[in-house]
C-alpha cells in the first residue's frame, strides 16, 4: 500500500489563501493579538510548538 500525502503547493485553496508565519505574528515571542471586528482574541505558541486561539 502507499500512501500519498499533498503537499502545500499541490493543493490549488492552499495557494490561494494568505498564509502568516506564527513567528512574525507574535515578533518572536509566543504571543499575539488579533483583532476581528470589535473583538479581540490570543493566538499563543505554546511549548510544544502548538497554535491556541482564546477569545
């Protein structure tokens, strides 16, 4: 059996879409605001190298 996985630039959406790196988000810390509308939300890197978003 093989298995075949896509890669970013196989993928037409993924090409399409604006794409941010973490890191310059959050300047090279682990933490980030972003703002949507009159709300306001905390993307957070964490120590594992995993993306949380908190209201």
């Amino acid at each position: 059996m093989t298995i075949h996985s896509a890669t970013p630039t196989a993928d037409p959406a993924f090409q399409i879409l604006p794409s941010h790196k973490a890191e310059e988000l959050t300047k090279g810390g682990n933490l980030a605001h972003i703002r949507l509308g009159d709300q306001l939300y905390t993307l957070r890197i964490t120590r594992a190298g995993k993306l949380i978003l908190t209201k």
